[in-house]
C-alpha cells in the first residue's frame, strides 16, 4: 500500500533567528555610535571651536545690541536671543557632526562599513544618535551661561530644554547625514554646510522676533524647518522668566501660520516630522553607491 507523501511546509525564520538579528542591529548602532563618541573626544580643537562661535554670538551681539535695542522693564536683547545660542550651537553641532561620513569615504573606512552584514539604516541610526549625542551635550554645556546674563534655570526647565535639544539634533544631525552621503571630499561638505548652515540659523528666528517681518521674510522663515525646533526652545525658556507684559509683546514667540498661531505641541509635531523626513533620506541616501 502506497504511503502519502507528508507536506513540507516552507522554512521560515525561527522567532530565535528573529531576535539574533535584532541583537546584532543593536550592537551594531551601539558600535558606531561609540565610534562617534570617541572620535568627539579625541579631538580637542572640535571641543574648542564649537563653544567660541555660540559664545561670540551670545556676549558680543547679545551685549552689542542691548545698547543698541536697550531693555524693556528690565527684559534686554540677551535674554531673548539665549535660548536661540543654545539653538545655535546644537544645530552646528548637530549638522558638522556628518563630516565623519566624508571622513571615512576618504580614508576607505566607510567602504567596509558598507559591504559589513549589516543594514544600512542602522549605520545612518548609530551616526545619527552619536553626533545628536554630542550637540545635545554642546547644547546643555551652555546652559552654564544663563545666569551670566539672568535667565533663571529650574530643574524641570533644563529637562524640557534637554528634550528639545535632542530632538532638534536628531532632526539635523539626520539632514547632515543625508547631504554628506553624497559629497566626495571634506572640503565640499564644509563649503555646502556653510551655505546652507547661516541662511537656516538666521531664518529660524533665533537673533531676531518672529512678528512685524516683511511678508517675503516671513515667508522663508516658515519653511525653514529649525524654526520650529528654536521657537519651542524659547517658549520653555521664558515660561519660567519674569517676562513684563511689554518685553512680552516686543520680544515675542509663537509661530503663527496661515493666519493661525501654533501650540507648542503643534510646533513640534511639525518639526517631528521634518525629523522623519530627514532620516528617510539619509538612510536612502546612504544606501546608494559610492
């Protein structure tokens, strides 16, 4: 009597199999954002030269154009323009942190990385959160200067500022990445970031109120997407100053949009999804060849 022939069911990956890989992503972001660290640490004119220029624009401008602007009951130019230093050294921070990429295509490194068995996107992952570590950590270093000029800290505050930070870093750190992907030499990248470093800090709102600006200004302002990273940043910052009514009205925050002023957590949702959109592109970017 002839036996039926049993089914054979097709191989799929065990739940094991499953958690190896997963292991192995991990270890792999864990890797190169230690690489990150690491390499932060050992260059001590990086350290140096990403304090100065934050510092320059917060006692030079800032003090510069208290005489210049003068203080309304009390409330100067210095205190409004802190929380967008602090912004500005994250971003810089944050964006100059991808030239590692055009480092290591230089020097041949980012070839083996590439041909390793691992996936792409948890390379862009672990550049992204080691150099976002870093300009969080720049960031919260200035921090240290708010009561040089009077801005008072309390403990919650500096917990939302961290929060904010981190996510402004991931956002630029991602968008530094996708634009080093496809640079060839350290040169290049620092020639295009320059170009496109000034004109986002400077339309973010950063040095300068959102309100009374020229339509076409106000315009740029709105697609530049750290302008939704700064606002929120000083919106926690002067939750917790003696801000009077009229430094209120003349240094004001908020983002108003299609007539409509944005909540705070509207503001980040926006930058949140720029930060989605940045890291797509940088794991697709990434992914191209060379």
């Amino acid at each position: 009597m002839a036996t039926t022939p049993l089914s054979v069911r097709p191989s799929t990956p065990s739940l094991l199999d499953e958690r190896g890989d997963l292991v192995a992503e991990l270890r792999t972001i864990g890797m190169v954002w230690e690489r990150e660290l690491i390499r932060f640490v050992r260059t001590r004119t990086r350290i140096l030269s990403s304090f100065v220029q934050p510092i320059l624009f917060l006692f030079v401008l800032g003090y510069g154009m208290t005489t210049l602007v003068g203080s309304t009951e009390g409330f100067t130019f210095k205190k409004f323009v802190f929380p967008g230093i602090v912004a500005m050294s994250v971003v810089m921070t944050a964006i100059f942190s991808a030239i590692s990429i055009v480092w290591d295509r230089e020097f041949g490194f980012l070839r083996e990385m590439v041909v390793a068995p691992v996936s792409r996107s948890s390379l862009v992952i672990g550049k992204t959160l080691g150099g976002a570590s870093i300009a969080t950590v720049q960031g919260t270093i200035m921090l240290a200067l708010a009561p040089l000029i009077g801005v008072h800290l309390t403990a919650t505050l500096v917990g939302q500022v961290i929060g904010l930070e981190l996510l402004m870093a991931v956002g630029l750190t991602s968008f530094g990445v996708f634009v080093a992907s496809r640079i060839q030499r350290i040169e290049a990248f620092q020639v295009v970031m320059q170009l496109l470093l000034f004109p986002m800090l400077f339309l973010s709102g950063a040095l300068f109120p959102l309100k009374g600006l020229p339509t076409w200004l106000a315009v740029l302002t709105r697609l530049n997407p750290v302008t939704y990273a700064v606002d929120p940043l000083r919106r926690v910052v002067f939750a917790v100053q003696a801000v009077p009514p009229a430094a209120a009205a003349r240094f004001s925050t908020g983002i108003s949009l299609f007539g409509t002023m944005l909540s705070l957590s509207a503001e980040i949702g926006i930058f949140c999804v720029f930060t989605a959109v940045f890291l797509a592109l940088a794991i697709v970017g990434f992914g191209k060849p060379e």
